[in-house]
C-alpha cells in the first residue's frame, strides 16, 4: 500500500526488534526493527514515526508498518518528514546497554534537585537465570516487590536482590545503578518497596519475559548521603 500513516510508538522491545504502533487512524500496527529506514537507527515509546502499511506475513492477521521514518517535523515548523542518522552501537552487550540507560536516567536525577524525589523505575536483570522465567511468569503488574542489599554477594559488593514477598528471588538490580544505590540502601539499613510496572517479551513460545520495577529512594537522614 502506497499511502503514508503517521501514529506513535506504544511500546517497542529494543532487544528483540519489535513493537506496536498507535495510528492516528485509530489502529494499531505491529512494526519490526527489518522495516525501519536506514536514516532512523532506532525507535522507542513516544517515538512518531511515518510508515506505510501491509498485511502481516504467516496469516497472522492485521497490518505491520513498512518504510518507517521519525516525524520530527511538528517540532521545526516544517512539513517535510526528517530522518535521523543510524545511532553508533556501543560494543556490549545488550543487558550491558539497557543497564547504561537506565543508569544515566538515574544519575540525571540525581543532578537534578527537583527530581530527586521521582521514583525510579529500571528493568530487572539476570530473569532468565536459574529458573527464574516461570517466577516472572507468576507477576502481574502491580505486585509489590522488595529491593534487598546482598554485600556478602561473592560476584558484586554492591548486589541488590528484587525478591517477591514470598521469598521467590526475580534477579537484580542493574550493576552501574546498583554501584549508586548500594550505599544508600545501606544507610537505611531495611528493604525498600517496590511495584512491577510492566512485564515484557513472551509474544513467542521461545522468547524470555522481563520485568520492569519503579521504587523510590530510601528517605535518608544523614546528611553524608543527603543529595543536596
């Protein structure tokens, strides 16, 4: 199909290649990382692409998006859609780069005195070790959770647990955010409270499901460990 949709990125799993697409016609397209342009790199939740459509392959029923460019125009007063350059990828691993974002989202809000306080939400990591995929299978969003300090962990001084409140062990938090936190923690001396907010993957028989936390920083009183 020769006509042009435009819509916003709903969600979009960077490690596995695909995502879901709101259109502004109101339907929802899937989209796969093999249709994005050259010039985008990549995508992500909020993104607004430019993409024609087709009919999904295998009978799967519906339509993906093909041709998918990045609209930025509404941002410059222009008409004419834009495209943004291919992103470097750096050489690690892609844990090792998820653990990278999320550790400069928190770190930004540290530098930030007005978003000290907002909750901090990271994925979860080590899910798919030691049996761990059929605890995740058991979540459900909303589940309260706990953040436990693990410095006798032979592998990580800074080692943070995310256990259920019956015990089962999900994984850990990040090790660069961990490195942060791990102090802080230790100054409060208790577990720290926090909620699934989503989990992800599991669209295919074979693929691995995350999950994602949010938490708020301990309240701490000594001024040592104080961010202002």
């Amino acid at each position: 199909m020769g006509e042009k949709f435009t819509g916003k990125v709903k969600w979009y799993n960077s490690q596995r290649g695909f995502g879901l697409i709101s259109g502004s016609d109101g339907k929802k397209y899937f989209v796969h990382s093999s249709q994005l342009s050259s010039k985008v790199g990549r995508i992500r939740i909020g993104t607004r692409p430019i993409f024609k459509i087709m009919p999904r392959l295998h009978n799967k029923g519906g339509y993906e998006a093909t041709h998918v460019e990045i609209d930025i125009s509404p941002l410059l007063g222009t008409s004419k859609p834009l495209t943004f350059r291919p992103l470097v990828q750096p050489s690690k691993s892609a844990a090792d780069s998820d653990d990278d974002y999320w550790y400069q989202s928190y770190t930004s809000k540290l530098d930030n005195r007005s978003s000290a306080k907002k909750p901090i939400e990271t994925k979860v990591v080590g899910v798919t070790y030691e049996g761990r995929q059929s605890i995740v299978a058991l979540l459900k969003v909303g589940e309260e959770v706990q953040l436990i300090r693990e410095p006798e962990n032979p592998y990580d001084r800074n080692s943070i647990r995310v256990l259920r409140k019956n015990g089962q062990c999900l994984g850990f938090i990040g090790k660069l955010l961990a490195a942060e936190l791990a102090p802080k923690f230790d100054n409060y001396g208790k577990p720290v409270e926090a909620v699934v907010t989503s989990i992800t993957g599991g669209y295919y028989s074979n693929s691995n499901l995350g999950v994602t936390i949010k938490f708020n920083l301990p309240e701490i009183t000594n001024s040592d460990t104080d961010f202002d």
